[in-house]
C-alpha cells in the first residue's frame, strides 16, 4: 500500500471524487475505506487488506504481487487513480 495516497480527495475523470482511509484491523489485516462524493451525496465501500492483496465483500481481488514503492508524487497519484478505477468498475 506504499504506493497509495491516502487521506485526500482525489477527483476522477469521471467528476466523482474519492478520498482513500487506512483503518487498522486485526495482525494480518486492515480495512480500506473507499468514500465516494457523487455531486455531494457520500458513499462508502470497504475494502479488506492482507497482505498484498485487497479484497471488496463480493471476493473480488487485486494483487500487488512484486509492486515497488514509486517515490513521486505524480507516479503516487496514478497509482492511486489506477486503484480507484479497479474497484469502480
């Protein structure tokens, strides 16, 4: 997860815009919580992640597998829209 930005509200090209929240969890896991401003009207999805995996409640999966931390700001960010983009699907 070094690769993520978190605690800001990023705006997506679709205009909604996503703020990314790391909760503590259990030894081997912790909870991402996905907020999503859609013209004002917020909603939340939860993430589980272990590892270096994250899962949504439907099982659904992206591995990180061999991912290295990227040290720009720029290359944080596309991560992080990349991320998003993965689970609005």
């Amino acid at each position: 997860m070094d690769n993520i930005i978190l605690n800001i509200w990023i705006e997506m090209k679709n205009g909604l815009k996503v703020r990314l929240l790391l909760k503590p969890g259990n030894e081997d896991c912790s909870f991402l919580i996905m907020e999503i401003d859609d013209s004002g009207t917020i909603s939340k999805k939860a993430l589980v992640v272990k590892g270096r995996k994250v899962f949504d409640n439907t099982g659904k999966c992206l591995d990180f597998g061999d991912a290295y931390p990227i040290t720009t700001d720029h290359g944080k960010m596309m991560i992080t829209k990349q991320f998003i983009n993965a689970w609005m699907e």
